[in-house]
C-alpha cells in the first residue's frame, strides 16, 4: 500500500522578500525557497505511519519554481521510497490550491494510495484549502489541522485541533486525505552529505502536466506594511518604567 506526501517549495520568509515590478507576485529571482514547515510535518506523519504499517511513502511535487528537487531528494533521505515532479510552463502563472490540486489528483489517483498527507497551509496562498479541494477531486473524506494519526482496523484514526487547546478525535474511511499541522514528533534530521549521496544514488520521477486557468481568486496588488510609527524602549527603574507607562496610558486616554 502507498501513502503520497505532497511536498513544496514556499518563500523563505526569514529573508527579505521583494515584490517583482508588476507588483502582483514576488520578485522570483531574489529570493530563497526552503520547504514548506508544514509539508516537512505532513513527511514526517507519513514516515512515522508507514513505519507501522509497512507502506511505501511516496512524495510528490510540482515544480513551479524550479527549486523541488532539494525537497524531494531530502524527502528521498529521510525514508522516501519514491519522488515524483510535475513540471510544465509555469512561468508567469499563478497557482492557486485548486490548480494545484487539480494537477495533482490525477497523479495522485493513479497511483491509488490509501492515504494523502499534505502540510495545513503553505505562506504563499490564499486560502490553506489543497486538503479539503484535493480531498472533493478525488471524492475522499479528509480531515485538516490534524496533530496526530494511527491506522487502526482499515481506517484512519485522527486527532484534529480545533480551538482552545480542544481537539477530536476522528476515524475516516480509506482511501482519505489529511491536511497536517503537526506530526506526532519533530521533523527528523538528515544531514546534507545524506542528501548529496541519494543526489548520485536515487533519481526524480518527471511526470508534464498541462497547465489550465480556473476562476480562483489572484492578487491584484503585493505591497510592504507601512511604517506608521515606533516602539519606545522603556529603561530606568521599575518606578520610573511604572510611571512611564501610567502616562503614556493616560495620554491614549485609557487611564
């Protein structure tokens, strides 16, 4: 049995970013890409998983940005069985989580796995929706902000965070999709002389799709918060800091 990993490269946004001159994307060539926190989570969920159950994990991409193949080689040294990049003219396009479900599904479904794990959210779209929409392509249950899963007696147990500290517990029917927040433990540690010897060991499989537009919402403008004022460092003693505060409290008049 299989168990897919959609995987992505996202902005690092531990960087400085720039917008493109058209002002409707990022400027693609300045800046970095790392994987998605919460792909390396859904990875990690999957591993842990198959580690009981004997299943092969496989890792699937597209690559928009020509930068998936560190994913998916480090996905492929962690305990990956299989890679497979989507790739085809993607230059100027946006792809939205229904784009990219749809160009997904179709793999995804010859490859008739029980279960598809992807990261929650990703910071570069819109709407934190792949799960759910991949989940209504496929015609699958799915469940999103999961922290934790097992395989118990033909389906999926899951326990999904909803607010407050509360979460619940779930069991879906399989095949099913899971949108993960957090694995069951911290994403493990490959070193990079791992990843370099799977590079010369290993191979991505390269699957071309067609790229279609949809009527999903697109930026009309990317543009950096404005600067409207500053933070006050408060120094002295604890008097003299409490006296500061009473009058700057005073003077927004909530004292």
């Amino acid at each position: 049995m299989t168990i897919v990993v959609v995987m992505e490269q996202v902005p690092d946004v531990a960087e400085e970013l720039a917008i493109a001159p058209s002002g409707t994307d990022l400027d693609r060539d300045a800046i970095s890409y790392v994987v998605n926190e919460y792909d390396e989570h859904a990875l990690e969920e999957a591993l842990l998983l198959a580690e009981t159950s004997g299943d092969e994990v496989v890792a699937i991409g597209i690559d928009a940005t020509g930068e998936l193949d560190q994913a998916l080689y480090t996905a492929l040294a962690k305990g990956a069985q299989r890679a497979i990049k989507l790739t085809g003219d993607f230059e100027g396009t946006w792809l939205s989580t229904r784009t990219a479900a749809r160009l997904l599904a179709p793999v995804i479904e010859e490859l008739a796995p029980r279960l598809v794990l992807v990261g929650v959210q990703a910071p570069d779209d819109l709407d934190g929706q792949l799960a759910p929409t991949l989940a209504a392509l496929l015609g699958w249950p799915h469940a999103s902000v999961v922290v934790g899963s097992e395989l118990v007696n033909g389906m999926v147990r899951v326990r999904k965070e909803l607010w407050g500290g509360i979460t619940m517990l779930l069991e879906l029917a399989l095949p099913a999709v899971l949108g993960i927040q957090a694995a069951r433990q911290a994403p493990r540690y490959v070193p990079v002389s791992r990843v370099r010897q799977v590079m010369r060991e290993a191979s991505i499989e390269v699957r071309d799709v067609e790229v279609t537009s949809d009527l999903a919402p697109v930026p009309v403008r990317l543009r950096f918060p404005e600067e409207t004022g500053q933070a006050e460092l408060l120094t002295g003693s604890a008097s003299e800091i409490a006296d500061r505060l009473i009058e700057l409290l005073r003077a927004r008049g909530l004292l």
